[in-house]
C-alpha cells in the first residue's frame, strides 16, 4: 500500500533515499519524482508513463552547486541568477551525465523550484526527476485522488497539497549565443531577448 501524506517528511526522504517512486507537488504541478541518481527509479516512471526512451526528464535542484554530481558544468547555469529559485528550467549541455538522464540526447533541463519545502527536500536527497504526473499524451494530473486512480500502488508515495487546477508547467529555456530562447512556454513568460 502506497504511503500518504500532506507534508514532504521523513518518510518521504527515507523512501526516495531507498529508491521509491512517488507524486509529489513543485512550485508548478504535480509530478512524479524520484532520486536522479537511481537509474532504476527512473526507468519506472519512464516506464509508468509509457514515455519515448529519448525524452530526458526536468532535473530538480536546491542550489547549482548539485549539478556537479550528475557532471554537469555549473557555469552554464550563471544567466539563471535572476530567474532561480522559479518556474523557469534550463536546457543544461550534459554529455558526461549518467545516460538515463540524458537518454542519448546529451542534455536536460534543471531547474531550482521557488518552492522552501521541496528545496529543504532537494538539500538532503540530492536531486530529483520531476515529470508532468500523466501518461504520455494525456492532460496532467492536477489531485492526490486523480492520481491514484490512475496509478494505484504502482507510486510507493503520494504527498498531497491540495488541488492544483490551473497551474502551469515551468517554462523551459535554452541559451543561444548569450541570449534564452523559450523552448517550451510556461509559467513565465519571457520575451525574444530573454527578458
């Protein structure tokens, strides 16, 4: 039976530190997560959500610093000062991350969530996946209860917040020639010079 709760806890910690999967609030959406750095928890949400092998997941950190364990260079991440922590990722180049990030694609995008809570979480775990809780294709899921509906007990752990309705995905950005450039539209929005 999957564990449920309304706080990011000790328990949350100790089952994503064991390998779990899980539904879980950022400061956009609901997602599922789990530790960046195991490949099999990854594979299962992969897995779960019946996801193109070549579509890395967004990268959750509490600092850029992070980033440095999964080789990725922090320098790339400098233009991001005035947007972190916030609802705004970075297509970050990394071709000496683990493959199971990258998916042969050789980068994927981070992002510092303006969320204290789960960047408390984020300073004890390590990073974190975080990916729309949905299968692929299908509006995201924005409940506890819808969520469990359709994925039952194959998430070891849910952490209900409430309703989510109405909320947006983060923005994600990439950097061209010194400018951002929208990769894909978000909750922020920022004009042709990466305003």
């Amino acid at each position: 039976m999957s564990y449920v709760t309304n706080t990011f806890d000790d328990k949350v910690v100790k089952l994503l530190e064991s390998g779990s999967i899980g539904f879980m609030p950022s400061d956009t959406i609901y997602g599922l997560s789990c530790l960046a750095l195991n490949n099999k928890a990854v594979e299962r949400i992969h897995k779960l959500k019946d996801r193109g092998s070549d579509k890395p997941f967004i990268v959750l950190i509490s600092e850029p610093e992070q980033l440095v364990s999964l080789g990725v260079d922090i320098d790339q991440t400098k233009v991001m000062g005035r947007y972190w922590p916030g609802k705004i990722s970075l297509e970050c180049r990394a071709p000496k991350a683990p493959s199971w990030l990258h998916r042969g694609m050789h980068h994927f995008a981070v992002r510092v969530p303006d969320y204290p809570e789960l960047l408390k979480l984020i300073k004890e775990t390590g990073p974190i996946i975080s990916t729309s809780a949905n299968l692929q294709g299908l509006k995201p899921i924005e409940s506890v209860s819808e969520a469990k509906k359709l994925f039952g007990n194959q998430l070891d752990f849910y952490v209900d917040t409430g309703d989510l309705r109405d909320q947006e995905p983060s923005t994600i950005v990439v950097l061209e020639d010194g400018q951002l450039k929208v990769d894909r539209p978000g909750a922020v929005k920022i004009d042709t010079e990466g305003k």
